[in-house]
C-alpha cells in the first residue's frame, strides 16, 4: 500500500540530478555522492574500483532505505593531488 | 563453457566478487524481454477469474527479439513499433469433454488488434476503417525478422486455463518490451547464479588403500588414480570442478589432515538458466 511504483526504481524524476555531491564538513578530502535512481548493482562496483586506487583512504557505499532509490557513496583521500 | 537452448555457464577468472555479482543481478533485472502487458477481455465465462487468467498470460514467455521493438510509454499510442498482439479464443461446446487451454492456443496478429473501440462519434463510421486499440501502420509481418519466425510463445504447451463444458474465453492480449526490475515476467532467466571454483588440495601423499577409499567416497567422483609405477598407486585431483563441496571426503578420523577443500579466490562459474536464451547471448555479444 505505500509501497512506491516500480518505475520508480529507474526512472529520475523531473527536476532532481542524477548525481549530486556534497562536501564533507568535519573531515577533509571526503565527500558524499548521491546518486539518485540506483542501487547495489552499480555501488557495489564503484566501491570495488574506488578500492583499487591508491589515492583513496576510505570508499564505501550505502542504500538508506531499501524503498528509496538512491545510494550514497562516501569516499575520502589521504590528500588533494 | 557449456551451451544450450535452455541453459549456459561459463566462467570468468581475474575478476572480482562485486562483478560478478553486478553481471548476476544486471542479468535477473535489466535485460530487456518482451511480456504480456494488456490484457483486453471480451468473454470470459470461465471459473478462472479475469484478473488471474491475465496474470498468468502474463508471465508466458515470448519468442522474440525485443532488440527490434521500442519502449511504450504511457503516452505513446500503441503501434507495431512498440506492441505485439495475440489473440486466444477457446471455446468448449457443451457435451464435449473438459479443455485444457495451452499455451500454443495464443495466436499472433501481425495486422494489430481487431477489436473495435466504442467511439461516441456517429460521424467517423462507415466510411474509414473502425477505431481499434492499437494503431499498426503497417503489418509487422513485412518486416524481415517476422517473415521466417512467426511470434509465438516459446513452450507451446503451459497451461493457461481449464474449460469444462459450455464455457468461453475470447480475449486479446498485448505484449510490450519491459525489465526485470518493473515486474518479474520481463525477466529473461529463469534464474542465474554463480560460484567459486573449489579446490581441492591433498595436504599429504595418499597411496594405496587410502587412496582407493578416497576415491569411493566422494558423490562425484573428483578423484582419480593413478598408477605410479611398483605397484603403487596415488590418488589425484581430478575434477576440481564438479566437487560440490559436500565434505563427504574429510568424513572419518584422519581425513582432515590430509585433504583440505577451499576455493579459488577470482575464479568464477556463472550458470544461467533461461526461458529465452538466444536473447540473453546476443544482447551480451
């Protein structure tokens, strides 16, 4: 009953971006993507590939929900090169 | 690997979990197929409710390349570019025993839906051809894939209905190009899963009497003898490939000290099975 439309899990509404990003506060070189309209099938491989860079001191993905489609993907850097 | 109508595996080496995983559910969920969508009901006097009898037309799978048709959204009309229609008309006369409806007994329109729309306009009548639900500029059988294959769907004998005596259904259904992740009749597999290589390693020299109980004890017959020469006989690996991992082989006292079983950390063994394999091949190519 309040489960959202099964398109909804592809399709990007008007309006919002596919991806957005915000700086992290707190910590320097880190930052959060949100991408809008995803989910395991592409954050597991980002994660795996932003793993295999050197530069990259912490990758990690997450669905805050399984009924909102978006996937935040935290990473940060040993240093801004 | 392996190939056939029905079902693939193959394997991938040198690559990590996350892709193979992404590859599984990339294949459950985002591959185009095309399935019953609409279904328009003119008679249905059969103990299988409407709503079901839709349901379950909708998930027969369909010979055909969706590759050669284009999405339909809600505001497109319905055209032979976007939509193929069947047709299923059963009718079980009285006196006559009870039918089974199978799937085979839904027929192909290339020519588009032949039911008519009510229009409240008296005026559009007669002269031009009556509104249907769908809107064909031309036959699909012109086009060249159609003209050999006729659309059918793939197992002509699933079930779809039981008719006993007197009954009816005449109905027409529209099938359009979906994915897996909307509903799970656009999926192309029946199901796919991965695994990873096993290895078996013999951690000391097993000889003789040992070897051959080795050998009889596993289900599938990983391991093989062989003769090394005086008499002696060793016992080797094999078919890594086909153990199932069921430890039958480390059963008993000392087995474990001398057979250890693990997997290979970037060899995987993908297995599809598939209602529509040729899709799935060509659209990975």
């Amino acid at each position: 009953m309040n489960a959202p439309d099964r398109y909804e899990r592809f399709v990007v509404p008007e309006g919002t971006k596919k991806v957005s990003y915000e700086r992290d506060t707190k910590i320097i070189n880190a930052a959060t993507f949100t991408i809008e309209r995803e989910d395991h099938t592409i954050g597991n491989i980002l994660r795996m590939q932003l793993h295999r860079d050197e530069n990259v001191l912490f990758a990690g993905y997450k669905l805050p929900h399984p009924l909102q489609y978006k996937i935040l993907v935290r990473v940060s850097l040993f240093f801004v090169g | 690997v392996r190939l056939n109508e029905d079902d693939m595996e193959f394997d991938m080496i040198g690559i990590d979990a996350a892709i193979a995983n992404s590859f599984r559910r990339i294949l459950i969920a985002e591959l185009p197929t095309m399935a019953i969508e609409k279904v328009l009901i003119a008679n249905n006097t059969s103990i299988i409710q409407d709503e079901v009898l839709a349901h379950r037309l909708g998930l027969v799978p369909i010979r055909v390349d969706p590759r050669l048709f284009d999405y339909l959204s809600e505001n497109d009309q319905p055209n032979e570019k976007n939509t193929v229609v069947f047709k299923l008309h059963v009718q079980c006369k009285r006196g006559s025993p009870r039918i089974t409806v199978k799937s085979d007994a839904l027929k192909w329109l290339p020519n588009g839906s032949e039911l008519v729309k009510e229009t409240r306009n008296a005026t559009s009548d007669s002269s031009s051809k009556p509104e249907t639900y769908t809107y064909f500029g031309c036959s699909q059988e012109t086009i060249p894939e159609f003209v050999k294959n006729p659309i059918i769907p793939k197992y002509p004998d699933i079930i779809v209905a039981k008719l006993g005596p007197g009954q009816e259904i005449e109905l027409e259904a529209h099938a359009v190009k979906g994915i897996g992740k909307t509903h799970a009749k656009w999926s192309p597999v029946a199901t796919a899963w991965y695994r990873m290589l096993p290895e078996v390693v013999l951690l000391e020299d097993i000889e003789d009497d040992l070897a051959e109980e080795l050998k009889s004890k596993c289900p599938v017959n990983v391991f093989d003898i062989e003769d090394l020469g005086k008499g002696r006989r060793r016992a080797t690996v094999a078919r890594p490939r086909a153990c199932t991992l069921c430890r039958e082989c480390i059963r008993g006292d000392d087995w474990e000290k001398r057979v250890a079983l693990r997997r290979v950390k970037d060899h995987f063994i993908l297995k599809i099975l598939e209602d529509k394999c040729e899709r799935v091949i060509t659209e990975l190519s």
